[in-house]
C-alpha cells in the first residue's frame, strides 16, 4: 500500500484532544491525549517493544507462528499478553502486536498520570480510554461502503480496543477476502488477534455465519462488523452503527 493511502484516514479522525504522532521503527502511532507527550509515549514504545524483540531473537518462532504457542514460564508480561491472545483467538501472537502496543501505550500515559483520557491508533487498530462515547469510523478500501459507517462505542465500555483486519487493504496477512473486518473487545490485544481471525474466515458473506459462531464463545466481546464489497453486516448488542 501507498504510505500516502495508509496515512489517509488518519485525516478523517476528530477530536478534541491534542494529537500527534510517533513513529520508532515499523512502530507508527497516531495518538489523542490531553497534551503533546512525544517524548514520553516515544520511551513508552521502546520499552515495549525491546522485550517484544528480545523473545523474537530467543524464539523466531514467536514472529512467524501462525498458530498459537506455547505460554512458557516467567515470559514479559507484554509477550504474554500477545501469547495469550493468540491463544483466545487461535493465531500466532504476531496477530495482536500492533493493538497490544496501542493498548500498552495507551495505559502507559495514563498510570503515569499524563493524561486521563486517551486514544492511541496503531496501523488502524485503535485502543479507546474516553469519558465519553466515540465514533469509529471504518475504513475498507475500494469498498462503497468505505469511510460511511462508524462503530459508536459508549464510554462504560471503555478502556477497550477496536480493530479491523483486511483481506484486501495493508501489509498485514490475511486469508480471507473481505475488505474490513473490525472487532470490539475489551482488550485491544485479544481484538487485533480475533480480527486476524474472523478476517482470515470470511471467503464470502455466508462466512459470516462461522464468525459470530465464534464470536459468541468469547468472553468480553462487544462486537464485530464485517464490510465486504457493498455488503455489511454487523453482530454485538453492545455496539452500534451510524452513518458517518
């Protein structure tokens, strides 16, 4: 994908907070917070990340598996975060890095006391700590229905995390052919990892039958919506949509 297209949502995104962004290594966030805290969320994403590339270096497996692995004793706790999601959602724990380092950061700034609320975008996987609603907006390339629907997602559901994988948009792997699958759980890592997931499930529409199949086995879950080609389709009562 074109950087100019990757980056182009991100000019769709309104709020009131102060945003910025970050960028260290293939690491590039786009985050809202109360004030600028380059520098502070910059140190945040090295921390890490260095553990991430540590357990990488000791067990290349952890990059390439598309399975779940093994949870091994005395691991980082960010590692076995995104081992433990790979778990839930049965994919390798690569699948959850870019939301578990969305949420991580996220959670960074505020247990330090730099901003109470806080959004952190992370190759559009999107880890939301508002006291108030938000509107997602979904994005699905070339599909009509791109950038016309958002996820609202109230503020008693929140921290949680929104976000979307794509047979047919970005760098990441997919093996399924819809243009946006999108998944709203209360962990943004468990939510990166299930939208690996489902994306990978939806061949056609009809597909989507086997995703809320699955979706209904998960434990704090709100919501998934599903964009393919002109079709959309959506499950979760916790969630809604409106036209953006």
């Amino acid at each position: 994908m074109k950087f100019s297209t990757v980056l182009f949502y991100r000019t769709l995104v309104k709020a009131s907070l102060c945003s910025f962004r970050v960028v260290y290594k293939e690491t590039d966030l786009q985050v809202f917070a109360e004030k600028k805290l380059v520098s502070e969320t910059l140190e945040l994403i090295r921390r890490i990340r260095s553990p991430i590339e540590a357990y990488i270096a000791s067990h290349p497996e952890f990059l390439t598996s598309l399975e779940p692995l093994k949870i091994q004793e005395g691991v980082n706790k960010v590692v076995r975060k995104m081992l433990e999601a790979g778990e839930v959602a049965g994919v390798g724990p690569m699948a959850s890095v870019a939301g578990t380092i969305a949420e991580e950061v996220g959670f960074g700034l505020i247990n330090q006391g730099l901003t109470k609320e806080v959004v952190v975008e992370n190759g559009g996987d999107v880890f939301l700590a508002l006291s108030k609603k938000a509107k997602v907006g979904i994005f699905a390339g070339d599909s009509p229905l791109s950038g016309k629907v958002a996820v609202v997602v109230g503020k008693e559901l929140m921290p949680c995390g929104v976000c979307t994988s794509s047979g047919k948009v970005g760098h990441s792997l997919s093996f399924g052919n819809a243009d946006a699958i999108t998944v709203i759980h209360r962990s943004a890592s468990i939510a990166d990892a299930l939208a690996t997931a489902f994306g990978n499930l939806m061949k056609t529409p009809s597909d989507f039958k086997k995703v809320i199949a699955k979706a209904e086995k998960v434990k704090d879950i709100y919501g998934v919506v599903c964009i393919f080609e002109d079709k959309l389709m959506a499950w979760g009562k916790k969630i809604r949509l409106e036209p953006i």
